[in-house]
C-alpha cells in the first residue's frame, strides 16, 4: 500500500513534442506529490508539487495533473527539449506523519535534437 | 550557498572492509536521510533520522549503520555485512513535516574492488 508506481521506465521524445510520465498510488492518506529530476552524476532536485485540492499545477514548461479519484498523477513537459533528457521521479507521502518520502522507480527521458 | 556536501565522490571498498560516507548539510535542516540507487529500482530508502540522536530504519537498513551526533551531520557506514555494497549513495535533508520537499547532496558512487 505504500507503493508508487511509475510508467513508463524509459520514454524518448522528439525535441518539441510533449512528454508524459505516469503515476500511481494505493495509500489514500497520501497528500503531498512531489516530482524530481535528476541528471547523471547529481542528486534528484525538486522540479514541482502539488496537494491534492487542486488538480492541476503549472511552472513553465512543466505541468503536474492529478485525479484524486483514479489516485494517479501525471508529469507532462511541453516543448521538451534535449536539456530535458534526464531520469524524473514521482514521490509521495503522508504530511502529517513526518517527512518519509515514497519514491516511484524512475523514468529516463531521453529527447533528441 | 547552503547545500548538502557529500563525500567522497568516488570510494573504493575492498571486501570485508567497512567504509563510511559523510553528509554534512547547513541548511538547518532537522531531518536527514540516506538513499541507495541502483540502475532501474529508483530511490530505496536505508536510514533516516528526524532528529539528532535519533534515527530509524527504512527499507533496506541491514548491512548498514548511521549515527546522528550533530543537526549537520548524518555519516553512513556500508559494513562487511553488506554482501552487494556497489551503488550509488545519495542523502538527503529536509525540515521536518509538512508538505516540504527533501534536498538531495551529489552523491557518492561506491564500487567494490
């Protein structure tokens, strides 16, 4: 019940298409979402987040989604480009039980020239 | 700049070694973290403390031991104990709660000679 679960592992875009990452979760206490993006050789870093009384959140380029009721959120990067290609990870938690982070496994984007 | 400083960058460990990491973080930060990555299983969470002289297990704690003497400190010793130590070790910090995302250091990439 603690999974995320994150599709696809590995995606490749044409530069100035849109890129779309999925995730899933079964523990319904979950309120907090967070993505990450991480370059080789670095630690993730927070791209963007959202709460669940919203539906949508937009920062630049990237948008996260999120239907409360299929319990899935969703990264979309639009007008992706080659500086994008990185591995994003969505993650989770309950934030009234601390600050444990649920991680999904990852996807490496990959966006050609 | 505040920031969360890992090192080494690279370790080498011969078998039946212990070796240990160390994360240092001055970003007042009351929660610290340790993460393994290994290639297509996301982040796995091994220790993590919300305060100092304090810490838990997470997912994958054996063969390893933290200590939390100081708020900017939270070193990971990989024992002899750990049969397949080879990873990319990440830490991390956070302020306790709240729907606040955790900080990632560069990590340190552990290979077995």
């Amino acid at each position: 019940q603690q999974q995320v679960k994150q599709s696809p592992q590995s995606l490749i875009v044409q530069k100035g298409g849109i890129s779309i990452i999925n995730c899933a979760y079964e523990n319904t206490a979950f309120d907090y979402f967070p993505w990450y993006q991480q370059f080789p050789g670095k630690g993730p870093a927070l791209l963007i987040a959202i709460r669940p009384d919203v539906s949508e959140k937009k920062e630049g380029r990237f948008t996260i989604s999120f239907n409360k009721s299929a319990k899935q959120f969703s990264l979309h990067i639009m007008d992706s480009q080659p500086g994008d290609s990185a591995t994003y990870f969505c993650a989770a938690k309950v934030v009234t039980s601390g600050s444990r982070l649920t991680f999904g496994e990852g996807t490496q984007l990959t966006v050609n020239p | 700049d505040g920031g969360i400083t890992q090192s080494p960058k690279y370790l080498f460990r011969k078998e039946g070694q212990n070796v240990t990491l160390s994360c240092e973080q001055n970003l007042n930060h009351d929660a610290m973290y340790w993460y393994r990555q290994d290639p297509g299983q996301g982040l796995r969470l091994i220790y993590y403390s919300q305060i100092v002289n304090d810490f838990q297990k997470g997912d994958i704690a054996e063969g390893y031991s933290v200590s939390r003497e100081k708020k900017e400190s939270f070193p990971l010793t990989v024992t002899s104990a750990q049969k397949n130590p080879t990873a990319f070790y990440l830490c991390a910090s956070s302020i306790t709660g709240g729907d606040q995302p955790q900080h990632f250091g560069d990590g340190t990439r552990l290979s077995i000679l």
